[in-house]
C-alpha cells in the first residue's frame, strides 16, 4: 500500500515537473521570432553559428533598435529567429515604439508596462502625456519551479517607494541564497521592483520583477524619476 502510494505521488510529480516544461516551451518563442514572420515592414534573419549583436550590428544605434524591437538583450544562438527593420539605417529607436506618442495629459510623471506577450514594453510619459522614452519588457512568468507556484506580476497603478543604484539585488533569488543582480532597482509593490537585467529574453520570464535593459533602468533611474511624482501602472492590456 505504502509502496503504491509513492509511486502515485511520483507519477503526479513528473507531471507536474512536464507541464511546467511544455508550458515554458509556449512562451520560448520570442516576440522578435513573431514579429518577423507577421510584419512585412521586417526582415527574418536566422542565426548563424558564432553570430552576436556586436557582429552583426556594429553600429551601436542600429544594435539598440534591433534588440529592443526583438524585447531581449540575451546572448544569440545558431537557429533562432530575430526581426530586422528593413529600412533600419535610416531610422530611430523611437519609431519602433509600440506605445501612444501622445496620450491624455495624466498630470504627473507616468511609467505605462505593457507585460502583454504581444506588447511587452515600458513608456516613459510627461506629466502632459508625451513619450518621453521606451523599451522592452520581460515579467512573471505562469509557473516557476524554484518556488512551486505562479509568479504572475501584479497589475494596477502603483508608486515607486524604494530605489537603489546599481548595486541592488536580490534579498530572495536564487531561493536560499539571494544575491540576484537587479540594478537599479524601483520597487512599486511589495517585494517586485523594475530593474535591469541582462536577460530580458523576448518573453515573459522573470518571478514577478518587470525587467529592463539596464541602460533603461538607469535612466528611469537616475533621470526620470528624480525629484518628482512618478506614477507606475502595470496592465496586460494591448
């Protein structure tokens, strides 16, 4: 009996562990791989052995607005798929922005996310509803092993009550341990911050934090959100 009982358990396990498997294989393709096979403004370019961004885009403006139109800041790999401006020479970050560039004056200084797998990015709107800047975004994931439960990230309008330089981290991750890299950390509810990151992967990852690139966090940072009322809305809305 006791036997048959522990097999029952481990078979509910293994379940367990494989939809939590083929649940992150749903969200492993990134947004910059859907982008190209349904935008015709873009090019698809499969990645070859020894490829990386600085190789394939010298040009550090050109390498800004491919990665944040792909949403990832991760290293490449031979046989994904990233999106291309086709006109990308004779552009700028700004016009890839999936945001408003002008919405209804909100009065303060208003950090939008959009952690919509469609969206997935942030915009740094004036008090008078001008976008001011933006870029990518990677949330909570539907399930994270380490800690056995959701780690959706939590949706309203909030308020930015603690930040920290580039030397924040993490008091909980890796569980048992902390000590996670979060660079300049703006925590907005409970224990979830927007922060910097080098692994902004194109698709909702994280345990609820709101990635950025670091260099966007660093100006949220130091820059926007210096000195003044900020107000932070988190929606899933497109």
């Amino acid at each position: 009996m006791i036997a048959t009982k522990l097999i029952h358990i481990s078979l509910i396990s293994i379940l367990i562990l494989m939809a939590s498997f083929f649940s992150n294989l749903a969200y492993a393709q990134t947004y910059g791989s859907r982008l190209c096979q349904s935008n015709r403004h873009f090019d698809c370019y499969r990645v070859k052995q020894r490829d990386s961004w600085d190789r394939l885009f010298p040009d550090s403006t050109e390498r800004e607005i491919v990665m944040k139109v792909n949403r990832m800041n991760t290293s490449l790999y031979p046989g994904m798929l990233i999106a291309i401006p086709k006109d990308l020479s004779s552009t700028n970050v700004m016009d890839y922005t999936p945001l408003p560039r002008q919405i209804e004056a909100p009065g303060t200084r208003m950090i939008f996310v959009s952690i919509n797998p469609n969206v997935l990015a942030w915009g740094a709107y004036s008090a008078d509803g001008t976008l001011e800047n933006w870029g990518p975004v990677s949330a909570g994931r539907d399930w994270c092993p380490d800690i056995n439960h959701s780690c959706h990230t939590a949706t309203g309008k909030f308020s930015i009550y603690q930040k920290e330089g580039a030397g924040c981290k993490s008091t909980k991750f890796p569980v048992g341990r902390g000590g996670a890299p979060m660079p300049y950390c703006m925590f907005f509810h409970g224990g979830l911050a927007m922060h910097g990151s080098y692994e902004v992967p194109g698709y909702n990852d994280s345990h609820g934090c709101v990635r950025m690139f670091v260099p966007d966090a660093k100006w949220l940072n130091q820059e926007f959100t210096n000195g003044e009322v900020v107000s932070v809305i988190i929606t899933k809305a497109t």
